[in-house]
C-alpha cells in the first residue's frame, strides 16, 4: 500500500482570503478519512516542484481550488514522478476548467489522472463525492505496493506473478506445500481445537469429522502467513493441496474471508485482485465463481466455497470435483450484484451488474455454491467476449467506483450490456 496526500493549488489572483477559506471546508470534509493534508496551499511553480518531490511515492488529490492551477499541477507532477493523479474541482473560480486542464496535461504525458467535481461544498452531494473520491483512491492505494502470499506447489513465480508485481509495485511471497505440510503439524492440540470450535459454531459439517483436525491446521498456517508476513491478501493452489493432503481449503477460506482477511482459490491472482477490490469497496468479502452456463438473459455461476459474511444457511458437503472434504455451500445474502473479470495479463477487466433470481445447492451438475443471475441483456456472448475463466461477484451495484478504480489501476475495462447483439461470425 502507499500513502495518500491531499494537495491543494490556487492562483492569487483569485484572491488569498477566498481559497483559504475554501480549503478550509475541504480539509475538514476530508479529515475523517485519516489521510495526510498538505496545510500549505501551492501558489508557485518552485514551490509545487518542491511539494511534488516532497510527496513522491504518494498517490496525490490534487485540490483545485481556483483557475490558473494546471500549470502548478503540472510542475508538482514533474517534482513527484508520479504515475497516476486524482483531481478534485469545484462550481466556483474556474476551478473546473483547470482540473480538466491538468487531467488533459496529465493524460499527455501517460498520468493515468481522474476528476471528481462537486457543485456545492456544503452540500450532502459533495459529501457523497468525497467519500467515494477516497473509497477510490484507498482501493487504487492498498493495491500499489501489495503484499501477496501464495501457498503453492513450488518455490519459484510464474509469469502472472511477476506481471503482478510489475504492475502494481506489489511483491509475491512463496510458501511451497513442502513448508505449510511442515507448519501443519507445528500447532497445538488446544490451537487446533479452539478453531475446531469456531469452525463448528458458524459451519453446519456434515459427512465424517476426522478431517476437521487438518481443515483446523491449515487454516492456523494461512492465517499466521498474513499475520507474520504483513499481506495483504492471500491464496493457496487448491488442486494440487487436495491431491497432496486428501483435504481441501475451503473452509479456511471461507472463514478467512469472514474476518476480514482476502483469501482466495487455485492460486488465482487476477480473481485475488478481485476479492481485494470488493472488500475495499464494499468492506464485504467478494465470491470467486466460474461461469457455468449461459442461456438467454440469465447464467449459472457455481463454486466450492463462498465467505460466511455474504451467505445463510452454510454448511459443509463433499468436494463436487474430488469428493474430498470439504466444500462450503449456503445461500447469498444480497438480491444485486456486480460481476468483474480480470485477465492474466492485469490489463483488461469486465464488468456487469444483475439480479439474483436463487442461490444454494440449486441441483446443477457443478460445485456446490451455485447462483442464477438475470441481466437486462443477452447473456449468450459472454464464453467469446469474458477475460478470465473466473468471476467475482460483489455485493450491490460498483459499476461506476469499480470502472474509475480499474482506470487507475490502467485498465482498459469492458462492460458486458455494451455487446448486445454481439457475434463472433
């Protein structure tokens, strides 16, 4: 994660005592979100050099609070290097056109750059705009500089991996199944039972109980990883786990992610960037779902794990694939969602919302987790048009936060409704 600084520019023409006070409206609507506030406000070129070295390494909000502001934020770019640029404007003193301005400046010089503008400042609209400015900017910040931990068959990273990395600054850790098979058996009899218990108290488990010691186990050694490791989000290859061990993750998951901590499946990072962003936005777990069928206007989504934060009625069942224990089932709390995909390269997303017409075990040949969505468009062109082979389903409406966050992040995003009567023929 990097830090966010708040930074604002005037033009003295427009008079000291008019954008002092003005910032000082800002600084306090903006105050509650625990970010750092640059208190002097930048009138000079040199100055706005010196501020942009000052802060680089930060993700900026550029506050506009007169005209005649591009060029200043033009030389705060230069002092900073900065890759990416949010600008907040206001009705008042020509500061609008003077966040379009820089955004242009910006834009031109590769600065991925986004405006937020509020017409009133003392207005519970502007309030709103400010609020998700910063759910924007902290999502789009916890990213750049992640930490990621994968639990996987091996001691070395892929190429997805290190796209990762380069793309966002972030840093992969590695724990090969060779060290979490050691660390499994490292815990205690009573840390084990003590999870048993909590797993007991929130999961119905059905089917044979003897496994719940190691489904106890693995979840101590995922949680102590983010823990120890300071991550921000972690996952564990499934697949190659099950068939080593004769037990799955999803359990730990799912418990993992009701507390707060992202957790994802098969060591996917572009659905790990995914589960991140929903908690980031929605401060719930997001779920990883394939897409397992198509027809009209509605799909079929279905996985072998969802978060106890975003479902009822959850318990345990066979593993649809392995029939292995266990998978985690239960119905989804929430009647909207959004869909997003993201592809292995981490520059192209999708995005769609829909209405949740039944969720649970809905008797469909596929993992246990299953959900049937309505859209208001076709549906039948998403195999041909979707990024990744995953989607994450996040809870109410995000298109617009969702779409400025990928554009920040530097991704070019499809919205699926815009490929009505889409064919590949």
């Amino acid at each position: 994660m990097i830090p966010i600084v708040v930074v604002p520019f005037a033009s003295e023409i427009h008079g000291k005592e008019y954008y002092v006070g003005l910032y000082d409206i800002i600084k306090n609507h903006i105050a509650v979100y625990g970010v750092e506030i640059h208190k002097e406000i930048i009138t000079d070129p040199e100055e706005a050099i010196r501020v942009g070295k000052k802060y680089s390494g930060f993700l900026p909000i550029a506050i506009t609070l007169t005209g005649g502001t591009s060029s200043l934020i033009e030389s705060f770019s230069d002092g900073g290097n900065f890759e990416r640029i949010i600008m907040f404007s206001h009705s008042q003193h020509n500061s609008l056109a003077s966040a379009v301005s820089a955004r242009s400046k910006m834009e031109r010089r590769g600065i991925t750059s986004l405006v937020y503008h509020c017409s009133n400042m003392n207005s519970t609209e502007c309030m709103l705009i400010i609020r998700d400015m910063m759910s924007v900017a902290k999502s789009v910040a916890t990213v750049i500089g992640s930490r990621v931990g994968l639990l996987v068959d091996r001691d070395t990273k892929n190429e997805i991996e290190e796209t990762f990395e380069f793309r966002f600054n972030a840093s992969i850790h590695i724990k090969p199944f060779e060290q979490v098979l050691e660390e499994m058996n490292r815990y205690s009899e009573s840390d084990v039972n003590e999870v048993k218990k909590r797993i007991t108290g929130v999961i119905d488990v059905e089917g044979p109980g003897e496994y719940m010691d190691e489904v106890a186990r693995l979840y101590l050694v995922l949680k102590n990883f983010v823990v120890n490791d300071k991550l921000d989000a972690v996952a564990i290859d499934c697949f190659p786990f099950i068939l080593k061990k004769g037990i799955t993750p999803c359990i730990p998951l799912s418990l993992l992610n009701s507390e707060g901590i992202i957790a994802g499946c098969e060591a996917d990072l572009p659905a790990l960037l995914g589960l991140m962003l929903s908690r980031l936005l929605t401060g719930r777990s997001g779920w990883m779902v394939n897409v397992v069928d198509v027809s009209s206007n509605r799909c079929v989504l279905a996985h072998c794990t969802i978060a106890l934060d975003i479902a009822k009625n959850v318990r345990s069942v066979a593993h649809y694939e392995s029939g292995k224990p266990y998978a985690v089932t239960g119905e989804y709390i929430g009647e909207f969602v959004t869909l997003l995909s993201i592809d292995r390269d981490f520059t192209v997303a999708s995005i769609a919302t829909a209405n949740v017409v039944a969720s649970g075990t809905l008797g469909y040949s596929a993992c246990r987790a299953q959900m049937v969505l309505e859209f208001s468009h076709s549906t039948e062109y998403l195999p041909n048009i979707v990024p990744n082979n995953h989607h994450i389903v996040m809870q109410g409406n995000l298109r617009k936060k969702l779409t400025e966050v990928l554009y920040m992040l530097g991704f070019d995003v499809i919205d699926y409704r815009e490929y009505e009567g889409y064919s590949c023929a």
